[in-house]
C-alpha cells in the first residue's frame, strides 16, 4: 500500500516537473519563433515598400520610440525598466549580433542591396529585447492579477455552490484550455508585431485574457477530480 502511494508521488512529481519543462521550452519557442517573424515582416516591409520610411530607417524607429516610452512613462519605479531593457538590448547585441558575425557581416554588405535587410534584422533583434523586458516587467501584474481572479472565481463557485446552482464541468474544461494561449498569443504578436504598442497597452493585453480565463476556471471548477 506504501509502495503504491509513493509510485503516485512519484508520478505526480515527475508530471509537474515535465510540464515544467515543457512550459520553458515552449516560452523560449515562442520568443525565437516570434522573433523570425519579426524579421520576415521587417523584410517584406522592406521589400514591398510597405513602411514610409526607407530601409531599416522603420526598426530603427520602432526602437527608439519604445526606448523613449519606458524612459518617459516608468521612469519613477524603483528599477527604472529603460534600464533593463538597455541591459537585454547590450546582452542581445553581444551574443546575437557581434558573436554571430552579423555585425562584421552588416559592415561588409554597406551600399549594397542586401545591406537594410542586415541592418533590420540588427535592429529587430533590438527591438525584441527592448519587448522581451517589457514581458518580464510585467508578470508580477500577471501574477497579482491571476491570484485575484482565481480568488474571486472560487468565491463565486462557493456561492453558487451554497446557493444550489447549476454545477456544471462544461465551461471549466473549455476555460482550462484557454489558459496557456492566453499566455502564448499575446507575447507572440507582442514579439511579432512591426509597429509599436506602448507598454501599458500590451500589459492590459497580456493580463485581462489570461485573467478571465482563470476566473472562468476557478468558478467552475469540478468538484470531484
């Protein structure tokens, strides 16, 4: 009987640890994929003419103003996030541009066609660490807000419960799967997107979906498992 238990502990210990793998992997999966189609758009923009400015004038741009946004709006948190985000944009640019050769390699193709595509990726590679900080800075008000929300649906569950409503399985099963797209689609076209959004905007982006998606969880959660 002992041996079984700890067969089930074991079980369970390796599940939480392989979905914890699992759920990293698929984070860093989403920031290089998002990133490639970061530099995809970048070049079709390029290529088709679609951004008004010329060559890699239009990322260059993109990261100067997002830069200027966590400088002007953050600026009186105690660890100023323009700090941090510098920081990511000098580690980026150390490991992803100088140690790939893809600042040698920018400096050899000046006054040639391909050079603003080369020039672009450098930027887009910039500006995906300057959003990478933006992520990180906001998962406390991730955090804080999913507690909140799981708090007020199991409350709301427990008075339905008490008041003998409808108990149903139906919504918690499709609100469960809901909560890691929820997490993955807005850094996604966060990380993807080739046009600015302010901080603040991708917070509330970021934090309401998943935030009713655990609410939604919590309030109909199944009694029996």
């Amino acid at each position: 009987m002992a041996s079984r238990e700890n067969q089930d502990v074991n079980k369970k210990k390796q599940g939480l640890t392989t979905k914890s793998i699992a759920f990293a992997v698929g984070l860093v999966g989403a920031y290089f994929g998002s990133l490639f189609m970061a530099i995809v758009i970048e070049w079709s923009g390029i290529y088709f003419e679609w951004w008004t400015q010329p060559g890699a004038e239009h990322a260059r741009l993109a990261v100067e103003r997002e830069l200027n946004w966590l400088n002007d709006d953050f600026k009186e948190m105690m660890t100023p996030p323009v700090e941090i985000a510098l920081l990511l944009t000098k580690i980026s640019y150390e490991y992803a541009i100088q140690a790939t050769g893809l600042e040698w390699l920018i400096t050899k193709l000046q006054g040639t066609a391909i050079y603003p595509y080369a020039l672009a990726t450098a930027y887009t590679i910039e500006l995906n660490a300057v959003r990478l900080a933006v992520i990180v800075m906001s998962m406390p008000a991730l955090i804080l807000l999913g507690m909140y929300a799981m708090i007020d649906g199991l409350v709301e569950r427990d008075l339905r419960t008490w008041g003998g409503g409808h108990e149903t399985s139906y919504v918690y099963h499709h609100a469960k799967k809901f909560i890691l797209p929820m997490i993955f689609l807005p850094i996604i076209i966060y990380l993807s997107s080739p046009w600015s959004i302010h901080p603040s905007i991708f917070v509330l982006a970021f934090a309401i979906p998943f935030a009713i998606s655990i609410w939604l969880t919590s309030m109909y959660f199944k009694k029996y498992l």
